[in-house]
C-alpha cells in the first residue's frame, strides 16, 4: 500500500489494510444496492459481532465494515484462534456467530435473504463434521462411514442430525440477539454511520456485555437453552 | 452497427441495438412459423411485460418484441437490478414474472405451449436455490446438502418445497392476469401492430396500472394470495 | 445424382432422391426379407401416413416407400413444418402418427415387431419432454429436475406420466386406424404394387379422408377419446 | 486352409472350414476334460439343435460338432436368417433355441452346468430387448425408459419380465426336449461316435420331426404352452 | 533355481519349486508371527487338505507348507483339475474346500481369525459366478442383470443368495472336520513337524480317508446335508 | 541428527528420535494451544496408554509425548506386532486402545473433541474389515459384497455392525479407564510435568497393572462386559 501512495513508512493501517485484502479481496468504490440495503447489511454484520461477542468461547470481532470488499457487501474480522481442539460447545457457538447475521435479518426485517448463503454453507460444514467425523451426534454415534457405500438411511439420520444442530444454533442466535436488541440497534446505527469499526468503536457501542456461559446454561449442540430460566 | 451502414454518428438506437444483440442475438430476417403463432408469441411476451409491471419489486420491462432473435421468436427486456440481498418476496415475484408468458398463454388459449421451456428452467433454478442455498424452505430448515451423500428422502423433500414455490408462482402470475386482462389485451394488440415497443409504447399501451404489493397480501412463496380480498 | 448418370440437367427427380438420400440413406438394392415381410413393412407405413392425414394439425406424407434404404425397410417422408410452439395437442398428434406403424401391424396382424423399436424411442423422447421440459403433465407440474438429485419418487412419477402420454397416444392410433381400416388397406395394396408412392398417389389412394379434429375430441394427451361418441 | 494344405484347389470343405473359423474360432487338437463330460457336451449341442428343429419359425442347424473350437467345447452352427422384423413368436423360439442346450442338461443328468453362461447371457438380451426396446411386455407398456434416470420400481418391473420370459422358454424347452427325449438321444448317440455332424445326418438322425407351431398353441412369449392339450 | 545354485542339472525338486514360486512367491527366510501363531497357520492348512480329501470330485492336495512364501503365511497346492463344465455339486465342493481353512480355526481354537479374507473373497466369487452368471439359483432364476441398471431388490435377493450358498458350504466343512478331527489333528501335527508335505507324506497323515459322495447326501449348494443320516 | 549437531557418534537416542520423525513428523517448537488444552492433551494421550496396558493382546506404549510433532499435538507409540492373524479379541483390542484416547476425554472433562478425529477413522477401518473382509459379524456372515453392486439394505446392515462393534470398543474404553481412573491421572500428570516419557517412565507411573483378560471376561467384538463381576 505505501509504495503506491508514495508514502516511506509502513503504518499500522497499511498492515491491516494488507491483512483485510487477503481475507476478503480489495475495497470497491461502490457496488450497486437497492434502497434499504445498506441498512440490513449492516444489521448482518452486527448480528454477527453481537452474537460472537456473547458467546463465552468464541473470539471477538475486531474489525467489523460494511463496505463493499470483493465479492462481499460487507464483513466481520474475528480474532485468530488459538485453538487445537474444539468439542461441541465451541463448534455450536461457531454456528451461532454465523448465523448471528441471518438471524439479526429476521428480527429486525421479520425475513432472511440470499446474504446468509455462504453463511449457512459454512454451519453446514461445522454441522456435518461433528456428526460424521468427531462423533459428537448421539444418533449417529462413533460410525464414521465409507463415503462410497453409505445406506440411504443412514444417509438421512446424518442429514437429520445436521439439520437439528444448525437448527439449534440459529435458535440460540435469535434468543441471544432478541435479549441484545438494544446493543444490536447500537452497533447497527454507529456502523452505518461510520461504515467501518475497530474493535475499540465496537467495545465503545456494545458498552459492558455479559458474557453468556454457553457450558453452564445448555448441553452442547442440540439443545436450545440459551435463556433457559434456571429451574 | 454505424460501421456497416457507412454512417459517422453512433446513435442512441445503435447502442440499443448492441445491447440486445449480445442479450438475445441478432435480429432475424424471417423464422418459420404456423398461422396463429404470431398472437400466441405475442401474448406470451406481453404476460412477461404485465406481471413484472404488477410486482412490486421488480424491474420493469424497457423492450419487448416479437421479432425473432437468435433462438428467441420474441423477447423483452428488463432493468438491470440494483440489488445485493434478495428475500423471499424478491425471488417470487421473479418467479411470476418468468411464468408471465406461460400464465398468459393458458389463460388466453386455454393450453400451454413448449416455448415456456427456458421459462421454466429458469423459475425452478430460482426455486432451488432459495429451498437448497438460501434456507428458505420451512420444511427443509437451514439445512444445506452435501450433494454427494443426499439421502432419498431429502431430495423427495426439496423436490416437493420446489414444486410448491413454482406453483404459488404460476398461481399467482395467473391471478394477476387474470385479473388484469384488458391490459393484457391491449399491450399484445399494439405489440402485434408494432413488432417491437419501447418502455414509452409499454406505459401507454398499459395505462395506469397499480403495483401490486406482493409483500402485503401475502407471506412469500408458498402463499398464493396474490388476489386475496383483505380479510 | 445428373452427373454419375451422365445427364446434363438437374431434374426434379433428382433434387427429391437428393433429399431422401440424406434423410434416409441411399437406396439398397435388396435387403434379405422372409417371407410375409414385405406386406408387414406396408402395413407398417401405410399406418404412419393413416395416421398422420387424420390428425388435424400433423403434416401429412409426401412419400412413402417399402424400398430398403439405409437402415429401413421402408419410410414415409413428411412435409417440413412451420411452427415454433408446440402445445399438448401436437405433440399428442405428433406421437399418433409415430406409432401409426406399430398400430397398424397390432391390427392387421394381431402382433407388433421388433420394427417398431425407432418409434418408440421418437415417442418417448416427445412424452419425456412434455413431461420434464414443457410442464404438461398434472402430476409432475411445473417442477424441472435437477438431473444430478432426482429422487426415486420423482423419477417413478416422471415415468409414470410418460407411459401413460404414449399409452393414449397408442390407443389413439389403433381407434383411428380401426375405424379406417379400409383406407390403410388400400394404401398397403396400392404401397406393395408400386414399392414407392408420391403424394398424388396417396392422395388418391386415400381418397377424401376427414380430418381428425383432436382438440375437440379429447382434452390433450393422457385422454384416448379419439372416438368417443359425442355425449 | 488349401494354400498351407499345398493343394491345388479350394474346395467347399475349405469354404465350411473358413466360416466355422471365423464364427468360433480355430479347432484345437484337445481340451482338458473330465471323465464324462464328452457325453455332457453332446447333449448340450443337441439339445440347441432339436429344438430348433421343433421350433415352427427358427432356422435349423446346418452343422454341429463337440470338438473343441477356439473358447468352445463344442458348437451348433444355424442357417443364416434372411428376416427383418422379429415378433413376440421368433423372440420366444429363439430363447427355446439358445436355452435347448441348458434343458438338456437338466433333462438327462439332472442339473445344470457353467456351460450354459453364453446360452443365459444371450436370452437375457433378448427379452431385455423385447422389454426396453420393442415394447413387447404388457406390465412395461410400450414406456422406453432414459437410462440416466430409471426409477428403482421400473428397474424391478423390467426385471421381473425379463425374468418371465426367460423362464417361459426355458419351461417350453423342457416340454418340448422331454416329449422328443429318444431324438434327442440319438441324434446325441451319432454325435459322440461322429463328433461332427451336417445336416444331412443331423436329419437322417432325427428323422421326420413335426415343426411345432408355437404360433397357435401359446400366445407369445410368457406362455408355457407348448404341450398344452388342445382343449 | 539350478543356475543360482551352481548345479548343473535340473532336478525334480527345481521344477517343483519354480511352480510353486509362480503360484504364491518365492520363499522367505522368516515372518513375524506371534506365539502359538504357528499351530493356527497348521491347523488353517491341514483344514484345506482334509475337506478337500473328502470331497468326491475335488482335487486333492499335492503340497502343503507353513513355511511363508510371498504374501502367505502358508499354503496348500491342489492337483490341477481337468474340467470343462461345473455343476452346482463342483461348485459346492470348491467353496467347502476354500473354507475348510477357516472351519478348522474356529472348530480347533473357537474362533476365526483374518487369515480367511482371501478364502472368503473367493468363496464368494464362486457363488456370486453360480447366481448371476450360471442361474443355479432358484430364486433368481436364469435372469442375467444389466449391470449398469440393475434394481435394489434384485441385488438383496442375488446377495441373500449368495450368502446362503456360501453358509451351506461352511456348514459343510464344519460338519465334515468335526466328523473327522483325529485325521485333521494328526495332519495338522506332521506337518508343524516337518513344516512341508508332499502327497505322499499327506496320504501317510490321514490313512485311508473316506470319499464323501456330496452328490448323494445333498442336494447342491444350499443344503447341509453332510452328515445327515439316511432317513 | 547427528550431522546438524555436529557430534561424531550417533547415539540411542539419535536412532529413536529418527524413528518417531518418520512416523508422526519432526518436533514442533510450539503450536499454538488454548489454555487449558495441554491437560486436555495429556489425558488423551493416557487414556490410549493405559487402554493398551490394560488389554491383554495389545502391545504397550514404549513412548508418549504431548510435544506437538507434526500434525499431531501429541502421540503415543507403541511397539510393533508380530502378529500373522487376527481374531475377534485383537480386533476389539486394537478399537480399546484406539478409543482410549476419546473415553479418558469423555471420563475427565464430561465432552469430547475433535482431537479424536484420527482414532475415529481407525476403528471404524478396523470394524469395517472385521463386519466385510474378516467375516465376523454374525449378521452380515461370511458374505463378501461385490462393492459396485451391492444393496441398500446390506449396506445398512453392514453399517449397523460397524457402529455395534465400534460402541462395544468404546464402552469397554470408558469402563477400564473409569475402574483405573487413579493410574490415568498419575500418568498423565507426570506426562504433564515431564512432557515426553519412555516406557521405563510410563511403568514407574502405572505401577503393577494386572492385564485384563478381554478373552474370559467377554466374547469378543460386540459385547461390553469388560468389568462384568464373575458370576
């Protein structure tokens, strides 16, 4: 970036810049919406960084922007994962951050559209792994199938347990964002103002938020406990 | 276009002209069809033109004609979209628009015809997606299929949520026409006239017509209110 | 043709054996036939061209022939036809005259053959077609397969709707060759004396054959009311 | 076979000599078989011949042997058939044939050998043929299905005909061997003690045999008629 | 094997030992094997040798070894047979023979091991060769599969089949090792002895042994009739 | 090694560090790792220890890291098998110690992970050869599947017995490591501290472990009764 403006230094921003460029393409100038659109876009990425934000294991986002880069309208940057094994809570809460945006659509707007596809994409892949290749659906159990001889029941039992999990988790993503509302509209408003948030504008909008103790308050994926009262 | 003709200015015309070339081929001297197919091909135009114009999210139509073009024996042309996120409401009202023609045809001649083929790859790939990509099928959830392991039932599932978009589609394009008949009348009869109208030919051909507000009087594909009085 | 006879000029004979030598294939001095097949080969076109001067909107036969050529035993040449919109009832028509072969030797003989094995291909390809690319089967509706995903219910649907397409279309043809069994007699008497037959010949071999008015009759294809007696 | 012979001449023992090769491959000195199995082999060969003899329409062998040639122990060599069109009658008399060899062995020793693989893999294609191709199965219809798409209850259906057929001309194979059981013998006897048989002592052998007119006693292939008392 | 060894002449043990290293490889100093690993390998052997020995029409032994020799831990070499056509009692003989091994571990040491894979695999080519390709099964019949269209049903039947067949024969060799266990211990006991046996030294071992006329006692594959007494 | 550190001699431990690059990779100087996740590792890695050290076929771990090396976060190596067969009891054996690693995961912390993944596939090979090459399930039988024919229905019951024998392992799992929960935490806490441990290390932890008899105590693949009291 600075060879190009002419510039000597190498700033803390031309290394985000570089690093933002590589994850989701360059900055566009524009890319055409439709009236309306900025504003639910901009809902879809704070869904996103609010349900992230809640989940006890999940990394926070640190960068958050709704203008257009490559081929997304706009996007959440979370923090690098330190991570070598992840057991059914951080794969459910990794479900429920992305669907925080589809979720954030249907609350405010009463509907989803066709920015939740690569979305739903990846919790389909979290999903299947956890079912067929860590284990982790008591239906399915510890079978891990022969991709090329794979009965046609067993094929539907996995796709059953598929769907409940990314179910489960887009439940927890509309409770947890239906109890933030508040901080969801906050985060909303600053980002179309600013079209683009670090993590300090973030912490700044959000203001102290509870951290949701996805362990204590449910069992894993599966169960949709996330406002559960305590019995 | 100006090249050939050995004229110096390239006008307004000559760039429509280019645009509808790459779209839809070059026009054609002549194609060979039966007595009565002119009106049929007319009609059938003339029912993209009606819905699209009756929807209210959808572009309308800036050319139509039934001159024969490449493959096409007639076609019209629609604003290019402004628009990132497509919802339910969106894709079903593409979905009317693209069964325009054939909707006009059954309502007209009481039968439909083979010249709705492309129409119809084209609504179900749009059904499709929403039911497979976008998660937008009640019955089939978030769930998105690994497509090398689809169990049976699931594709019986998708297959029939498809179906049923498709249907609420074509249910609604009849409707509408049905209910708008006379501007449907109109338009074909100046169009048969006139071979080829601009967006200026079509809004006084048509008059006045309402845009119909899909949003309200129903709750997306699979509803089929398009008429419904407000109960 | 003009030039390995050594003729100087280009006769309309010439042009005609042109056209059916690249239809067909070139003329065969013999090919090996039991006995009996001759009259069965007759029959077999004799019932094509039937059928086909019936049906009121299918081309009627400007040759027909129990000369080998190329593969066949025999063929009936039809005229070209001018229509790019096909509805229910031509492809009903068009699968009535196809299987006109099959049905005549059916009546005349009490059994069918082997011959009819590119007839029914063409038939089944016409039905498969009204049933997955035009939607004008109820059952199937406007739903278009993804070829890749198609579950095992559709496919029993899909080939269900297509049997019973050429059932009708065969149980059309028998009752119209039936109730003019006179005239395919004729047609195979005069077919078997001059092995090759001009659309003058036919036409007076047929002598003044009503049309067939299909749309009235019956309601599309599926419906075998051919001669149904008015109620 | 005269230019390695040294001879002069090519004689019309040379002419048979060269089609049998080419049709089955070259003789061989000798092949290993077990004790027993000389007399197996014969009866197979007679069996194909005896009920091609029986069958009204089937060309009659012109030659049989049991001396090993290329992959075959032993072989029956059939007229040439000058036929174009093949019905349900010549379908089923060509089954009986293929499955003579088989019945046979059933008959005189009480079970079946390996031997008769090419016999079964032959029927099988045939009433495949007359199932998908010819239309000739009542419960299929005259449904030609796409390959790419057959459900698995048209599969089943399909096979569950070829199957029918198949046992149909086996049933009738047996019938007809069991009522010529002493022709049968004999013509086996001469074969041993001649191991190479023409037609002119294939018919000194069987003597006169009456052709069986499978046309009025059974109704086509499906039917076990073949010795059904005329009622 | 003369050359290598600097002999100048060929005896009748080289000619043996190079069929032998054509058939399983040559042999091998040493291969890990558990404790009492030796004994099972003995026990697998000698079982091949004596169901073999008491079958009617199968080759006997001429060899056996448990010294390792290519991929095997040991082997046995049977005479080679000299047969044209194999009926469903050759058959039966061969997949008793091929599970004798197998039969012996689990009579002897209660339990089965992995060394039976490639005995299995070749039990099952037989009977899957008997069901599809030589119609011995009379449930399926002399129906031959397309390969390429074949339904689910018709595979469960071929495998329930197969399976039949294959469970007759190790009921079989099962029944006949436990009728014969003092011939098979004492075989068993030579050869860990001298870890090699030719014919001679086989013959030695079982003493005058029984031929089991499978033929009599049973009917075909399917039935388990080894030892059943004459009702 | 001993070249890059420039010593003249190759020592002891040159050789074993040779050995494990070979088989999980060259040492790590770090990988990242959450907090907690090292614990997490130890007790995986123990739990497939002391499995091994409690079966009575299986061979001990001579080695056990929780350094990362790499793909893996830690390993545990065991010593090779000289083993020609493999019956029920090593099979089972094999899947105990395999699943180790996930039952110590599921005792200690209540959930398992994704770190299990490689175990996962392991025993469902080993099941899978057990269930469709070995012959061992009683269900499936001696049945060997032609694997591009093969039935839905087989497939299903073949599936079954897999995830049978695979919950048999790790029930098994759970109940060792639960009756010798002390030793499991006493190795892994000196895993812990030591980071790396040699067999004489691993002895000095567990101290006299009696082998289970998995021969008495239960019969084979398929039953859990690995602490079932004597009755």
């Amino acid at each position: 970036m600075a060879a190009r403006d002419d510039r000597d230094e190498i700033t803390q921003d031309d290394l985000r810049e570089g690093m933002r460029r590589v994850l989701a393409g360059p900055k566009r100038k524009s890319a055409p919406i439709a009236e309306g659109e900025l504003e639910k876009i901009a809902y879809h990425e704070a869904g996103h960084v609010v349900c992230a934000e809640l989940c006890e294991n999940h990394e926070n986002a640190q960068h958050v922007t709704i203008d257009p880069r490559g081929q997304a309208m706009g996007f959440a940057l979370f923090g690098r994962e330190d991570r070598a094994l992840h057991d059914q809570t951080h794969l459910h809460e990794a479900m429920i951050a992305a669907l925080g945006g589809r979720a954030a659509e249907q609350i405010v707007f009463g509907r989803v559209s066709s920015g939740a596809k690569n979305d739903l994409e990846k919790v389909n892949q979290i999903a299947r792994a956890a079912v067929t290749e860590y284990g982790m659906s008591t239906r399915v159990g510890q079978f891990v199938a022969d991709e090329r001889f794979i009965s046609n029941e067993t094929k539907a039992v996995i796709e059953g347990e598929i769907e409940r999990m990314v179910a489960d988790a887009y439940s927890d993503a509309l409770a947890l964002l239906g109890a933030h509302r508040t901080q969801l509209d906050e985060l909303t408003r600053v980002l179309i103002e600013a079209r683009e948030l670090e993590r300090v504008d973030i912490v700044a909008a959000l203001g102290s938020l509870p951290r949701w103790d996805t362990e204590r308050k449910h069992s894993g994926p599966g169960s949709s406990a996330a406002l559960r009262p305590a019995a």
